[in-house]
C-alpha cells in the first residue's frame, strides 16, 4: 500500500477530532457556563415549603458537610439572592466530582433526588424532587452531563473495616469532658452507626460491627475528609464544620489528633489508633 497524500491526512485527522477519537483535542469538558446558566438556579429553586423534598436544595447544601457542598448564599439590597462568579466556580468543582460526565444515569447528582421507581438512590435525607426523568430539571442536568466527554476516574480509596472495627468503633463509645459520648444518640434510627450494645457486653461483635460499618459508610466520601459528615459534623463552624449539629462538637480543629486520625483513615490509610484523652496526651492506647 502506498503513503497517504497529505491531503488525505489532514482529512482524517480532522475527521477524528469531529468525531472525539482524536485524544484529548476532541474531548468535551463539562461545560461552566451552562452549568451556571441551567443547573445552579435548580439548587436554589422554591420547592414549596422546608422539610425533606420540599426546601430548596441549598437550604441543607451550603450548612451540611455533604459532597455537595455548597457556597452560603449572598443577598442583594433588594433581598435576592445569588452566587458571585467565584462561588459558582467554587460550586462547579464540587459539583462535577458528582457526576459521571457523558452519563447521566450513573451520576450521583441525579440519582440522589430521583425516586427509586425511576432509578434513584434508596437514600436522599433531603428527599425525592423528580418523580421521573422526565421532569424538566431532571431532564436539564441530563443533558448537561451527556454533552460531556466520558472521563476515567481514580476508584475511590478503599475503607479499612478491621481499622473501623477496632479504632473507630472506640471512639463512639468515648466520652470527652463535658459532652455526651456518639452513642448516646447513634445507638437507634436511620442514623444510628453505634447500634445497642447487648447486655452483658461493653463492645460490638463481628456482626454488630458490619452493621454499623455500613451505616458509618453513608456518611463518609473516600478520599474526601472535608466532604464526609462523620468529620464535619461534629467538627467546630469555625473550622470548617457544619453550622448544625444536635450533638456536641467534638473537635475544635482539624489539627485535633483525632480528627487527623479519621481524615487518614477516609484517605485510605492505616493510621495510628487514637481515640479521646489518648488524643489529649498526643499518644496512643495499644
């Protein structure tokens, strides 16, 4: 076979790059702009009322430390509110680590407040918005995830349950200075990852541990301290916790010892066990 005329291979590099099978010169990034123009003002549409599916999503989004967290709005003299560019930039880097570009069905922007007949997640604390697909917002974040390019992604850190099962089970139980230990309101609900220790026992068995890892797991984004609630939410405003906890707040700082242990552990790491006054002390109990 004889070589190609140049005019020929300019023709198929250009084909290629129309086609997105030329590399990265032909991949479609999620788009800024758009996501500014359509699927910001979802999040702070009026739904209604306040409570799960009826409260606007930012209501709970820019106050909780979910993986969708959100900037807190600002307000104008006339009492509208809106994002600056800055946060909308802000929002947009959080936002495009939730979806899964060029497929909107297994973006977990989408799934979360769909109802499970249509293909939801089995869980959304803040509700179900769309019943369907078909909803028009539903169908405006679709499109704007399917225009994107697919993008391979890092899996997510694995979570060391021996390391949950040993150490971090520890610290439900504990009780610092002043406060009331995780158990005391973890132990029942949808939200109890401390279970009921039977009687007769002071710690969790094999079975009780996997039962509250699995609820633990809700509440934690691998890889992502900051986005996971068992870290931000009894982690004090001012460090960068959520503005609502019904608890105490455990730590003052993310320089705390033992916070610092559990951010290693989201990481996927092995920490060093401490838990407590082993915190304090700046050492650890074998």
């Amino acid at each position: 076979m004889g070589a190609l005329r140049p005019s020929t291979v300019l023709a198929l590099a250009l084909l290629a790059a129309a086609s997105g099978t030329g590399g990265v010169a032909g991949q479609q990034p999620l788009d800024f702009e758009r996501y500014r123009e359509t699927i910001e003002p979802i999040f702070i549409a009026d739904r209604g009322g306040w409570g799960p599916g009826r409260a606007p999503c930012v209501t709970c989004h820019a106050a909780q430390g979910t993986p969708l967290r959100l900037q807190r709005l600002r307000e104008t003299a006339g009492g509208e509110v809106y994002w600056s560019e800055e946060d909308s930039r802000r929002n947009f880097e959080v936002v495009s680590r939730l979806v899964t570009p060029g497929d909107p069905d297994r973006s977990r922007l989408l799934r979360k407040a769909l109802t499970v007949p249509a293909g939801g997640a089995a869980l959304h604390v803040g509700g179900k918005f769309f019943e369907s697909k078909s909803d028009p917002e539903w169908q405006a974040m679709a499109d704007w995830v399917a225009a994107a390019d697919p993008v391979e992604r890092p899996a997510p850190p694995r979570l060391d349950f021996d390391f949950f099962r040993d150490c971090v089970q520890r610290m439900y139980l504990d009780k610092r200075p002043g406060d009331v230990e995780c158990i005391h309101c973890h132990e029942t609900g949808v939200r109890g990852f401390a279970r009921h220790i039977p009687e007769g026992r002071d710690f969790w068995n094999q079975e009780e541990s996997r039962g509250n890892f699995a609820i633990t797991r809700r509440y934690v984004e691998p890889g992502e301290p900051m986005m996971s609630r068992l870290l931000t939410h009894p982690l004090a405003p001012a460090a960068g916790g959520d503005y609502f906890h019904g608890g105490p707040r455990r730590w003052d700082s993310t320089d705390d010892p033992e916070w610092q242990m559990l951010a290693a552990w989201v990481r996927g790491e092995t920490p060093e066990c401490v838990v407590g006054a082993e915190a304090d002390a700046g050492g650890s109990r074998e």
